[in-house]
C-alpha cells in the first residue's frame, strides 16, 4: 500500500506542476468482428479480449457480451480507485469486492421500441469492504471517493460526446 500512496503522490504533485500534461487522448479499443457476431479485442497490454451475443440474437455465446464487458470495467474501476483512495488514507483493506449489475431492456437494443434505449435503465454498483480497525464513516468516505474518481462510472453518469468517423471501402 505504500508503493500505491507514493506512487499517487508522485503523480499529484507532477500534475499540479505540469497541469498542461493531464489531459490526454486515451489509447485505442479496437474491434474486429469475427465469425458470426464474435469480436476480438486487441489490448495495448496483454492477451486480447472477446465479445460475444447470446445465441438468441444470432451468436454463439462463445464470451461475454460488450454490455457485460462494461459492468466489469465499472466494477473493476471502481475497485481500483477505492484501492487507490485507501492507500492514499493509509488503510489497508482486508477485502474489497466490487458488484455491478443493471436493468436493460432488449426492445431498445433489437430496435422493436424507438422509446425503449439501447443502454441499461439503471446501474447498481453493490461494495463489500473490511477493514479492521477502521469506522464504518471512514471506509464509507474511501468508498464515496472512489466512486466519485472513477472515470468509468463518470462517463456512465454524465452525458459525453460520442463522435463518428466512417470509412467505408
């Protein structure tokens, strides 16, 4: 925890002398459909990820769907900034599990209702946290922040500009 909390702070203190470099474009996702509505992910680090539709769309459930692939990015983020907040405090987490789920609707996916959105209705973020010796106040305000912090539950919550650029050929 303490390589985390100077690691931080040595990145604060960059940053608040270098404002200019903290924003930044972030790398490329990219994904190449394969055989039937499979797609494979390349990573900039690590083996490539997949993605896969339930066979009652047409594919052959053959890896998590890009939807589920979300809910886990939320979790794990949020996990990681609760880690990272923690360490910044000085608390050693004991265990921390991050949960997502959400309520979607397939009408607005399969376009059956325009009113209907593609997207969940709602998203339910569930944390479990021990930390012996430390209030229930205390890890209630890490948790908060790391909520608050985490990029992708921000882009969740508030409306971001998605552009489009098409290259047909």
């Amino acid at each position: 925890m303490s390589d985390i909390k100077q690691a931080i702070e040595g990145a604060i203190g960059y940053l608040n002398g270098h404002p200019e470099e903290g924003r930044y474009t972030d790398s490329e996702a990219r994904a190449v459909l394969g055989e039937g509505l499979r797609c494979t992910i390349e990573s900039p680090v690590g083996p490539p990820l997949a993605t896969d539709m339930a066979e009652s769309v047409g594919g052959a459930n053959s890896a998590p769907s890009a939807g589920w692939l979300f809910r886990a990015a939320l979790a794990s983020c949020n996990a990681t900034l609760i880690a990272m907040r923690a360490a910044q405090q000085g608390v050693t987490l004991e265990r921390l599990e991050v949960v997502v789920d959400s309520e979607s609707d397939d009408r607005g996916i399969l376009g059956v209702d325009p009113s209907v959105p593609a997207g969940p209705y709602a998203i339910r973020v569930r944390v479990e946290v021990s930390a012996p010796g430390v209030d229930q106040a205390t890890l209630r305000e890490i948790i908060d922040w790391g909520v608050a912090h985490c990029p992708v539950c921000d882009a969740a919550k508030r409306p971001v500009e998605v552009s489009l650029d098409v290259r047909a050929g």
